[in-house]
C-alpha cells in the first residue's frame, strides 16, 4: 500500500461525501476564525464544573486556547489551557481521520 500526502489525497478525492466533509470542516474554521475575541471572554461561556466546585476544570479555556492557536498566539493558548498542547493535535487527528474514513 503506498502512501499518498495529503495534498495527493486531496487531489484524489472522487468521493462527494469526503468533498461535503471537507467544506465543512473549512467553513467552521472559517466561522470560527472570525469571531471576535470579545466573544470568547470570561462571562459567555458557563462552566458547570466550576459553577459547582468553585475550581477550573481541565477543559476551562480550551475553546479561547484553540481560537489562539488557528492566530497562532501559542503563548496566549497555553495561558488559557496548558493541555492544548495535547488537545488540539488530537481535535486536529480526529477532524482529519473523520474526513477521510471511508465508509463500510
């Protein structure tokens, strides 16, 4: 089986379905990218864990972690969540398999 980068992956789609996916995918990035950084502050988003236990969760400041990142402010990410450094290759990974998975 030979491997193909992903550019050539790309240039070989014949599947609709992995083309949907694909502009999915952009447009939500495109959406996301976007927002303004108001938007991502402190008071919208509403943590239940911290709400309960008056402590930030793991997951608190991944949504404005991941928003640095696709501005590629890597400090500013690990100040809002240090463990994007694993999170976002992971959402990165998942998105990517996701897309090209085929269909059984």
């Amino acid at each position: 089986m030979k491997k193909m980068p992903l550019l050539n992956k790309i240039r070989a789609l014949k599947n609709k379905t992995q083309i949907i996916k694909i502009i999915l995918v952009l447009s939500a990035l495109f959406v996301f990218y976007n927002i303004p950084k108001k938007y991502l502050g402190d008071t919208y988003p509403i943590c239940l864990y911290k709400a309960a236990l008056k402590q930030s969760c793991p997951g608190c400041g991944t949504t404005r972690a991941v928003w640095s990142i696709l501005h590629l402010n890597i400090d500013e990410a690990l100040k809002y969540n240090k463990l994007i450094i694993i999170t976002f290759p992971l959402l990165a990974g998942c998105t990517i398999s996701w897309i090209f998975k085929k269909r059984t």
